[in-house]
C-alpha cells in the first residue's frame, strides 16, 4: 500500500511566455510527482497515468528520476498549448490532442490512503471512477481539468458535471479563484469554501496567487501567505506544486497551516524557474522562517 497514489495524464506542452517559448512534458501528474520526488521519501507514492506508446520517454525519465510509474496505454498523450502573457495569473489554452479516459478497470487493483487525481478535462474521470477510489480511500480533487470543456482546439470553461455527486466522496479540494467561481457561483472566497464544505468536502483549499491560499477544515479558516519570489519565470504547475506539499505534509501529520505554508514556499520557488519543481526541503524552510 502507498501513502499518495496520484492518477492523472502526462501531456506534452508548448508553453508560450513573452520571453521564450518551451517545449516540454507536463500535467498535473507530472508537476505533482516531480515535486514530491524532491522531498525526502518519507511519503511513498505511485503515479498511475496514461500516454501513446511514442511518448514513453517521458515516463522512462521518471523512472529514471526515482518515481514509481505505473502506464497504461492510450492512443494519444494529451497535447495542450500554454500561453502566458506578462502577468502569469493569466492563461490561455488549445489543446491539439486528447488521451484516452481512465477507466473502472485500471483503478480496481490501486491501493493508496490518498488518491490525488489530477483532472486536465472534464471527461478524464467518470463519476463511478472517483465513487470507486472513494471506497478505497481518501479523495485529492485538483478540480481544473472538471472545468475545461475542448471544442475543436480551443479549451472553454465550463461548470463541473457531475459536481455534486462528486464532491460528496471528495476530502480534499484544491481550486483557484476562478474555478471556485464557477462552481460556487460565488466571488468571496471564503463564502465559496464554505459552499464547497457544505457539498461534502472537509478540506478546502483556495488558492489566490499573490494574495496567497486560504484553507478551510471544520469550520475553521486558515489564511497562509504568499511568499515573493526572486523572478517570475514560468507559473505552469505551480497549483500541483501546492497540492503536492500540501498532501506531504498532511501524510506527515503536519497541521493544516503548516502545511499549507509549506505547500505555499514550494510554489515560490517553482515560479522562479521552467519546469517542475526541484528545490530541496532546506530551501522550502527558509522561505518559510
């Protein structure tokens, strides 16, 4: 049994910014894994994904890295389009290729205390997927993917199908400003959190760039700052950078704050660099003291 089993699409991404433009694997499963990779191993998890056959490099390079890598075929990867302007809050997205959906078959035989999945479209995940971890374990929602909607090449946002249902398995979720906005139909951050809490899921996590997060657990916020990076380089994985210290620290039995502190350095230094997260535990703590 692992700790954290993350189960999402490894994509391959054109990331424009106004400085470059970078060619890369990337998706939620590969940023989050990337990070926890580069914390101590003292959290043992497995990412489950799935990609073409002529995109198996990517996962190779994880294994190579250290990760635990179960794949399941597909007959495409994901291929998204990223594009930055100055202010990196703000993206726009195509997405030229789509992989196939994980199915009930491929998540029977998983065995985790936390499943993280890492949604990039709103049919990545099926309502009985998710109700069938649920019964396993606990439920990681990173709810992006659930609000994206591709017609042609262009990605629309969309509310959450099926939110209620799944929400109602959900333990923890992670949305951003908008996307508590269109689920919620609400602006105030913590009155979308409590909506969110109302519909099931005891950890809510809002995140708000450079306003910093908000986590709320029984009734009770917990606002955790932003901290200032060096330079902005590329924010592309910076929310699964959060969850996935977020999620360590609680396997660890750090509080809620603290976590979420923690979660908010490791996004710091992401920032101020392309690609995933590779800093250390010692440079994550001296962002935070």
């Amino acid at each position: 049994m692992t700790d954290i089993c993350c189960i999402g699409h490894i994509t391959r991404d054109k990331i424009i910014t106004p400085r470059q433009t970078v060619y890369m694997s990337g998706g939620t499963s590969f940023y989050f894994s990337y990070a926890l990779n580069s914390l101590p191993k003292k959290v043992p998890f497995q990412l489950v994904t799935k990609l073409a056959e002529e995109d198996m490099q990517a996962v190779d390079d994880m294994r190579q890295a250290g990760i635990d890598v179960k794949v399941f075929p597909s007959r495409h990867t994901v291929f998204f389009e990223n594009k930055y302007g100055e202010n990196q809050n703000e993206r726009t997205q195509r997405v030229l290729a789509k992989a196939d959906a994980f199915t009930l078959e491929e998540v029977r035989e998983l065995d985790a205390t936390i499943y993280h999945l890492g949604t990039l479209l709103a049919d990545d995940f099926a309502p009985e997927v998710v109700k069938e971890l649920s019964r396993k374990g606990r439920i990681s929602i990173d709810a992006q993917g659930y609000l994206r909607e591709v017609r042609g090449e262009d990605v629309h946002p969309i509310d959450w199908r099926d939110k209620l249902d799944i929400l109602a398995c959900t333990n923890i979720i992670k949305v951003n400003e908008r996307e508590m906005e269109v689920i919620t139909g609400l602006t105030d951050p913590r009155e979308a959190a409590l909506q969110l809490a109302r519909w099931g899921v005891r950890e809510v996590i809002v995140t708000l760039g450079s306003e910093g997060s908000i986590i709320l657990v029984d009734g009770q916020f917990y606002d955790i700052p932003a901290y200032e990076p060096r330079e902005i380089v590329d924010a592309t994985g910076c929310g699964d950078t959060y969850s996935a210290g977020y999620l360590y620290c609680r396997s660890l039995g750090m509080d809620y704050a603290s976590a979420g502190r923690f979660a908010a350095a490791m996004c710091t230094l992401k920032l101020e660099h392309n690609g995933p997260f590779n800093g250390t535990i010692e440079e994550v703590s001296r962002l935070v003291d």
